[in-house]
C-alpha cells in the first residue's frame, strides 16, 4: 500500500467521522448558530479583556500581600 492509497483511506476516515455533525443530537445547536454581530463580538472582547484583567490584577495582588507578609 502506498502513501496515497493511506492519505486517501485517512482523508476518508476524516470524512466519515464528520458527515454526521449535523445530524443527531447537537443538529438544532448547530442550526441555531449564526456568526455574531460586530457590537456582539466587541462585548465578548470587552468582557473577556475586563476578566482577564481582572485576575492578573487579583493574582499581582496576592503576590505583593505574599512578598510583603512574611517579613
């Protein structure tokens, strides 16, 4: 067996794998979802930057009570 009969058995196994995704369980979650809207997207982006802020701004803060603590 060469390699591409092995890249095309791979390629088939791939599509086999992923034919059945919008059937089953998760189809109406899959035909629900649309692409956001740009005020949308800059919401999430603001509210993940502000949490991600946040717990860098919470962890610095633990670090200066650690260092400052013990002495």
């Amino acid at each position: 067996m060469g390699i591409e009969e092995r890249l095309e058995e791979v390629q088939n196994k791939v599509e086999r794998r992923f034919s059945n995704i919008g059937k089953g369980k998760y189809a109406r979650i899959i035909k629900l979802a649309k692409k956001p809207t740009e005020s949308e997207y800059i919401k999430v982006l603001l509210i993940t930057g502000a949490g991600i802020l946040f717990l860098g701004f919470m962890g610095f803060f633990i670090y200066l009570l650690m260092s400052i603590w013990p002495n």
